[in-house]
C-alpha cells in the first residue's frame, strides 16, 4: 500500500498525540496517593529520615504518659509507631482509640528507636506518625493473635483466617509455598513436565474409601475423587511423556490422626524406561536438594536401604525411627525351657536394650508396663532386667532364672553395667509391634528423638500381597498395579504369599514420607495379578478396562513414586501434625468448623442429582 504525504501527516500527529497521552497517564500514576510505600518488615537505618507510608494491623498499644506507641503488622514483619501528645495531641488521642486488629494507613518520618529492640528487624528505628488514617475497624478477636494465644484449637480453626495473622501459623504457609518451589525447581531441572490430571475420575476397589460425587446429566452414575491419579500417570507413560509429576490434591475417605486429612497433597512422579535403582536414585537426589535448600543440611552418602523383612524383624515396624538404636534381640532360643510359663507357652520372646537407665525407678518401669497393656498395644506385661551400675543383676523373673542364665541375656543384648533390658512374650506379629511402640516410647522418654536429626531411609522388598483371613483372599499390599520382584514372578499362581514387591518407602525418623514401585507395563502380567486378587475378566475389564486397553499399545516399562508434600513440610517445620502446615484443614472428624461442612443440601439439589431427599439431620 502507498501512503500519500497527507497521510503520513496524519499518522505522525497521531504517533505524538499518542505519546503525549501515554506521558500524562504515567504522570498521573506517579503523581497518584498510594497505600504504602514500605511494608512493616523492611525499614532500617538505613531508611533514617525518610518519609514512609505504612499499611497494616494493629498488633498492640501501649500509653505511656505523652506518648503512645502502636506495634503495626503486616504479612512481612511488625514496626512501631510513635504518637507524640506534646507535638500532636489530636493525632495521639485518635491513636489511643485503636483497637487491636484495626486496619490503619500510618504517615511519617522514620526516626532511631531510643529504647531498641534488637529481637525485631525494624527493632532500631520507629515512625514518628504525622498523619493516621483508619481503613477499617474490628471487632474485638475472638482469641489474642500473640505467639502465645489464649484460643484454643476449635476455636482457632473455626476463625482460621485470623489465625493465620498468628507467625507461627504465617510461617508454616510460608515454608509451604517455599517447599513447592524448591520441589518444581529441582523437578524441572532434571527435566520432568508437570501434567494435572482430572479430579473427577471413575471409582476403583482396593484402598481407602472414595469420596463420591454424583452426576447430574447421567443419573444414577457417580464420579470419584483420586485417591492417587495412579493410572492416570501411568497412562501418561503410555502416551511417551517419559517424565511426569505433579503437585496434586489427593483424597481419602478414612479416619483421621495428625499425618492425615481427608484432603492432602501429594509430588506424584512417574517415569519410563527404568529399574528400581533409577528411581531411587533420582528421587534420594530430590530429597537431598530439599534438605539442603530447606534446612541447610548436605547428605552426601547413599541412603540405607533396608528390606521390609529385616525392618519387621528388628524395629517390628516398616518405617523404623533409626535416630536411635534398640534393635530387637530375639531371645527365644534363650530363654524357654525354664518353667516360666510366659515363656514357654509364647511362640516369639524379643527385647531391647534402653541404654543407660540407671536412675530409673520402679514407678517408672511400673508406668511401662501400664503402656504395653493399654488396648492399641494390647500386650499382657513387661519383663525387665536391670544391669547395675556395680554389676549386679535384677530382673522381674529372677524365681525362674539364676544370675548366670541372666549374664547371658546381658551378654546376647551386648548390655553395660546401668543399662536396662526390656523384654516381652507372645504371638510373633503381635509381639513385634508392641515392642515396636515400646521402642519409640523408650526413644521419646530418652530424649533420643530430636526434631533436628534426620534419619532417611529406603524400605524395600515389600511382601506384593498379604492374606485377609476374613474373606479369604488376597489384598494387594500397595496397589494392584505394583510389579512383583522379577525374581518372584513365577510363584504368583502357585505361592503367591512368598512373593516380593518391586517398592519401596522413603522413611524419615518413624514417618512414611512417600513410597513407590515399579508398574506392572505387560498385560498378561496385570491380568494374572488381578485373578490372584479375586477379579474374574469381567470384573477387571469394568473397571480398569481404560488401562489394559492402553497396554495393548505399546506401554513401556515404568515405575515412580508419590510423597505426602504436607508431611515433607511438617517435617522441615519440625511438627508431627500436618493441620498447621495447610491454610484451611478439617479437624479430627474430617469437618472444616470455620465453613460448616459437611452441610445438608436443599431438596432441590438431591433431586436434581436424582438423590434420595430426607436425610438424617446433623446433631
């Protein structure tokens, strides 16, 4: 096209009009009143002399004669404001009329602190308020919002909002946000895509529990919430992703303790082409980058890995606290035959050495006893051996054993003089997951569970399937789609039991932080794995049909793992309870007390659903 001089003309006129708009538009925003200029948490000296404008809640108040002072906070941090009555008594009575959690505008000058607080990043300087707008009022706080509050956790958790103003509570989110940055970092960098996947998937057996939704266009039908997307990231590697996570909310029908909530996140992680050792090498490499960006702490050997077998054998659990020692001495051999009836009658008698308990008194192996017995351990008593500081020997069962039979338990047990030796009898599996408790009791009452000492871990060879005597039939110990050990594949028609799974747990100081296998990637396999479960064809087709199928195209062989974020997270905040780590958790019974939920619906609603109306009202 060609322009006539004209038209240049025009346009040029319009170029300048156009930057001239653009100039004053600048201008304006520049010139423009604004909220702050600084939040609560970055003036110094640095900043003495200038003037600021300051946003936030009041914290507190104190008023001390001619002046008031007012603690500001906001998200970043807290900074005094000094009121002056001789300079400006109007301002300073307005500012005695705060009231806590007020939402202030404060004009002024920064000027150093006489009486500094050194404790605060703004403890050296103040402002000197010259001007002081109110944004907006509050009520009086339910409960203080102080480190140390006076609400309790109900009531905390029915106004969360406000606890969240609390630091302690502010900070977990902080680190929250601060995990999930440094997980994608390290993620993308070793080049894995992040997928979502649906929320609304179909529901499948085994597990826990499924939350249920209801269709409205396809009455009758439910969708399900992902307990895991475990076949949906395995479809991903059928369609040749390679690598995949995600940081993706996960749901669970179950009951609740401090490690769960019916909601909660989980880094789901799949990759192809590989072997058990690739995956655990890759992600031990994603757990040491958290430790070290997180806590500043360098792991620079392997993690232990420990199969499931010995774990059971000597901590009695698979996920041992190994901050600690106390392993299991199996004392069976030992000690039957010498008419102690407690003995001889239990098919496994095992114990552990405590360690120095020299000063430990009778009341106190009295209280141990009382532990082993409450019901969720269920054990009958406590044998104990005391071996004195001089050398000497005291047990509770010296009528059935003489001091040398007693010197060779010392001796098994690898005991010193003031250690002291617990012992207890009965049915194996039973036995070994009281002294387990018991072990962890003994650790905590010592002192030897530090919340900043870190213990990884990986638990493999996991038993692929375990026996419900019930129903007769066998479970699948992880999930139906865990690959069994190689090695192993040829007793699943005919010893199913003996057969090992090829997963693994990455254990953290007694906490599962995450676990894992290799996929079943062959059809054949999957089908025969779904017939020791109990599924007839039929079966297996209605459900996981969508998979199977997916495998007739060229699945390759994968494998990956998930870890419970909220729990990585507990862990670097140094918390056994996951709830102050997330925003808006539920409590104990899976209800968020701050929304009132779970709530009824209108009729109306369950009738679109095609719902039966009428349902029980909630006491």
């Amino acid at each position: 096209m060609i322009l006539s001089s004209k038209s240049i003309k025009i346009i040029g006129n319009f170029d300048s009009l156009l930057k001239l708009i653009i100039f004053l538009l600048l201008l304006k925003l520049k010139t423009k009143a604004m909220y702050r200029t600084n939040t609560c948490g970055e003036l110094n000296m640095n900043n003495e002399g200038q003037d600021v404008i300051l946003c936030g809640w009041i914290q507190k108040s104190r008023d001390l004669g001619g002046m008031t002072f007012v603690d500001l906070r906001d998200r970043y941090g807290i900074t005094q404001l000094l009121f002056n009555m001789d300079t400006n008594k109007e301002l300073c009575e307005k500012a005695r009329k705060l009231g806590r959690e007020f939402v202030v505008q404060a004009k002024g000058k920064v000027r150093e602190r006489s009486n500094k607080n050194l404790k605060m990043v703004t403890g050296e300087i103040e402002i000197e308020v010259a001007e002081l707008n109110i944004l907006n009022r509050s009520e009086i706080p339910p409960f203080t919002i102080e480190e140390e509050t006076d609400g309790g956790e109900e009531l905390r958790m029915k106004y969360r909002y406000l606890d969240l103003r609390r630091n302690t509570v502010k900070n977990n989110i902080l680190l929250r946000h601060r995990v999930s940055q440094e997980v994608r970092k390290y993620m993308d960098s070793i080049g894995f895509i992040e997928v979502e996947t649906p929320v609304l998937i179909k529901s499948t057996p085994e597990g826990a529990r499924d939350f249920v939704v209801p269709s409205r266009m396809q009455p009758g039908t439910f969708y399900a919430l992902p307990q895991s997307p475990q076949t949906l990231k395995q479809l991903l590697m059928v369609a040749g992703f390679d690598k995949y996570f995600q940081i993706v909310k996960c749901f669970r029908d179950e009951d609740l303790r401090a490690d769960r909530q019916p909601e909660f996140s989980q880094i789901d992680c799949e990759m192809s082409f590989v072997e058990r050792n690739d995956i655990l090498e890759t992600f031990e490499g994603l757990a040491k980058y958290l430790f070290r960006q997180v806590r500043g702490i360098e792991f620079n050997e392997p993690f232990l890995r420990l199969p499931y077998s010995e774990a059971m054998e000597f901590y009695g659990s698979d996920k041992p606290d190994l901050r600690f020692g106390m392993k299991f001495v199996d004392l069976t051999g030992l000690v039957k035959g010498h008419n102690f009836a407690v003995f001889d009658s239990s098919e496994y008698i095992g114990g552990i050495c405590a360690g120095n308990c020299s000063e430990y008194t009778r009341k106190q192996l009295d209280e141990l006893t009382e532990f082993v017995k409450r019901p969720q351990i269920g054990a009958k008593g406590l044998i104990y051996l005391r071996y004195n500081a001089d050398g000497t020997l005291k047990s509770s069962v010296d009528k059935f054993y003489s001091i040398e039979d007693l010197k060779k338990w010392a001796e098994i047990m690898k005991a010193k003089p003031g250690d002291l030796i617990l012992v207890m009898a009965g049915d194996k599996k039973k036995t070994l997951t009281a002294l387990s408790e018991l072990r962890l009791e003994m650790g905590t009452r010592l002192g030897l569970r530090k919340k900043d000492i870190f213990m990884p871990l990986w638990v493999v060879d996991f038993p692929l399937l375990e026996w419900d005597e019930e129903s007769k039939r066998f479970y699948a110990m992880h999930h139906p789609f865990t690959s069994p050990v190689p090695d192993d594949l040829h007793l699943m028609e005919t010893d199913p039991g003996k057969v090992r799974a090829d997963a693994y747990d990455l254990v953290i100081n007694g906490v599962e932080i995450g676990g894992g296998s290799i996929r079943i990637h062959d059809a054949s396999v999957q089908k025969l794995m779904f017939k020791v479960l109990g599924f007839s064809e039929e079966e297996a087709t209605e459900q996981f049909g969508f998979l199977l199928n997916a495998f007739k195209y060229g699945a390759p062989p994968h494998g990956g793992v998930a870890f419970g974020f909220d729990r990585w997270v507990a862990m670097f905040g140094g918390q056994d309870s996951i709830r102050d780590f997330i925003a808006f958790p539920k409590n104990n019974s899976g209800r968020d007390v701050m929304l009132d939920t779970p709530s009824q619906i209108s009729k109306k609603q369950l009738d679109e659903l095609h719902l039966i109306s009428g349902t029980k009202k909630r006491e």
